[in-house]
C-alpha cells in the first residue's frame, strides 16, 4: 500500500530498472533518434534566422520527450550537445582579414572584396580571449599566410574584442613577434585592453623595440600604416 501511494507521487520508482539488454536498447534509440533530430532542428534554427544554440535547446527538449520516461536520456544529450558548441567556439576562434570600408569601419575584407590596408601588411582581429583555447588557432593563421605570402613585413593585430589574455596567449604573442623580428618586420597592435596590457608587460613581452608598435585608437594605427610610419613609444591601454 505504501508502495504504491509512493509510486503515484513518484511515478520514477516504478520505472524499469537498468539491465544490460535494457541499456543496450536505449542506447541504439537515443542514436537514431538523435542523427534524426539533430540536423532537423539545427537546420529549422539557421531558416529562421536564430542562433545555433537555439536549435539545441529545441533538440534537447524533443529528445527529452522522445525519451519519457527516461527523461534523463534528453538531459544528457542537451549538455553534450551545448558542451560540443561551446568547445567548438572556443577553439574555432573567429579570425578575420580587415579592411577600410568606405564608410570608415573595420570590416571582413575577403567578404567585402576590400584592398589591403597597406602594402606587406597582413591586419588581423578575433573576436576573443587570446587564451590556451583561442591562441593556436590565431598563431597557425598567421603562419600560413607568411608561409605563402614571403612579401608580408607587417602584422597589425586590432585588439580591441581581447578582453582576456593567459600565459598560453602571452607565449603567443612573444612568438609572433619574434617571428615578425626574424623578417625585419613589425607587429602593431591596436586598442589593447588596460587588464591585457598589463598582463603582457609584467611578462616582458612589450619591452621597446624597433619590431613592436602599440596604438591607442584604431584610428592612429590606420594613420601610422597607411603612412608607412616608424613604430611609436608604446601607448597606454585602455
């Protein structure tokens, strides 16, 4: 009696127990199900114009309900999925080749068919942290593009979307400027956050030098490029 007074408040208690076969059973369902739903509902999210993870949380919440009473089936798939995306967006870091829109704004300058800043010059932003996820991605792009365009002197990195660096990211820029430094060349940064340019100069890796340019404002290093200038005395972040 007690048992069943639990069981209708409870309903869970009177679930199946879990066996191997049982298992082995729910395993094959939540696949096909979810090679099914999956695409199904990522695809109805980029036709209306929503974002990728709100094709998820529909997803979880049909497979939840595909699953009852096993709800717990749905659950995991939800937090496997948005884990997925997550760690997916943290290493595929979006990376972008600028040019000068005629409007005046920074824009992706392979999307918008835009001319280099300047000669030699490869001017890059991420909209990122530079950090152990994000830095290697930064770091391969920029050495595949020197390996195939030798001519490249000068490396701008428009830094104002780096709200956050760690050690893996001040390693990083270190390198990059040494390998500008091999080249004869110079790495400009602009816009550096205050939090991230303290954190590189209590590492050392914005000492004065010929091979490093920091401006404040995106503005100034636009002017210093487009008029080939001389590297300036680092500016203060902001």
């Amino acid at each position: 009696m007690a048992h069943a007074s639990l069981t209708r408040w409870f309903p869970f208690l009177a679930w199946p127990r879990p066996s191997r076969a049982l298992l082995r059973g729910e395993f094959w369902a939540g696949i096909t199900v979810g090679l099914m739903l999956v695409p199904q509902g990522v695809a109805y999210a980029q036709l209306a114009g929503m974002p990728l993870v709100t094709g998820i949380g529909g997803v979880t919440f049909a497979l939840t309900l595909a699953t009852a009473p096993r709800l717990y089936w749905g659950v995991l798939a939800g937090l496997v999925m948005n884990l997925s995306h997550f760690l997916y967006q943290r290493l595929h870091p979006r990376i972008i080749e600028v040019g000068l829109h005629p409007d005046g704004s920074l824009r992706d300058r392979r999307l918008w068919q835009l001319p280099p800043l300047a000669p030699r010059l490869l001017a890059l932003r991420m909209d990122a942290a530079l950090d152990f996820a994000s830095a290697s991605s930064l770091e391969r792009h920029v050495a595949e593009h020197l390996a195939a365009h030798p001519e490249v002197r000068q490396l701008c990195l428009f830094a104002q979307p780096i709200n956050r660096i760690d050690v893996t990211g001040v390693e990083m820029f270190a390198r990059l400027r040494g390998l500008l430094r091999t080249r004869a060349g110079t790495l400009h940064v602009s816009g550096l956050k205050l939090p991230v340019q303290q954190t590189l100069e209590r590492a050392g890796a914005l000492a004065p030098g010929p091979d490093l340019a920091l401006y404040r404002a995106d503005v100034q290093a636009l002017a210093a490029l487009q008029a080939g200038a001389e590297p300036e005395t680092p500016a203060q972040g902001c």
